[in-house]
C-alpha cells in the first residue's frame, strides 16, 4: 500500500493507510447459541448493518446487544464508513434427550 493508492479496512499492514475508519466488534466474540453480545461500531459514527443470518439489519449508532444463533458476519456502513465483524456461535448442549430403547 502507499500514499497514493486507495486503501480500505485492514489491508495496510505498513500503517502508511492508517487504521480502519470504521472498525467494528462483537464483545465477546464467541457465544453460545442464543447468547448476549455487544456488536460495536463507534467509529463509524450513525448508520446501518446487516448481517448474514437471524440477527438482520437495522440502524446502529454506538453499540446494541445481540442474540446470535449462528455464526454469521454483520457489515455496518456509516457516516466514517464500511467495516464487519464476525460473530461465532459454538453449539450449546443437547436439551431434551430422551433414550431410545434398541
């Protein structure tokens, strides 16, 4: 990467991009099934996200809570603008197992 080329979230590891305008977390960055995360997006100032699977899209300024059921990426586009971050969902334990006589 150099100064004149147009540079985008993480791909300059030189630093001569600086760091992403808009970078975005979950907190924590892996959870149960069904599980409260903080998806993060500061710096990306009012805007919207969208994710791969059951959390959707809407509107984000600052930080909401999540309930993931999968493991999916959630894109924000804001007024500083683009960045993701991926969310994984590790499988929760086995509820209502009943035996099966052979």
């Amino acid at each position: 990467c150099n100064a004149g080329s147009q540079c985008q979230s993480n791909s300059c590891n030189s630093g001569a991009c600086g760091p992403p305008s808009c970078l975005v977390t979950f907190t924590p960055s892996a959870v149960a099934s069904a599980a409260t995360t903080t998806f993060s997006a500061p710096a990306c100032g009012a805007g919207t996200y969208s994710c791969t699977g059951n959390l959707g899209s809407g509107s984000i300024n600052g930080s909401i809570q999540m309930n993931p059921i999968a493991t999916q990426t959630c894109t924000v586009t804001g007024a500083t603008g683009t960045g993701n971050a991926t969310i994984t969902v590790t499988p929760g334990p086995i509820q209502n197992f009943q035996e099966v006589a052979p």
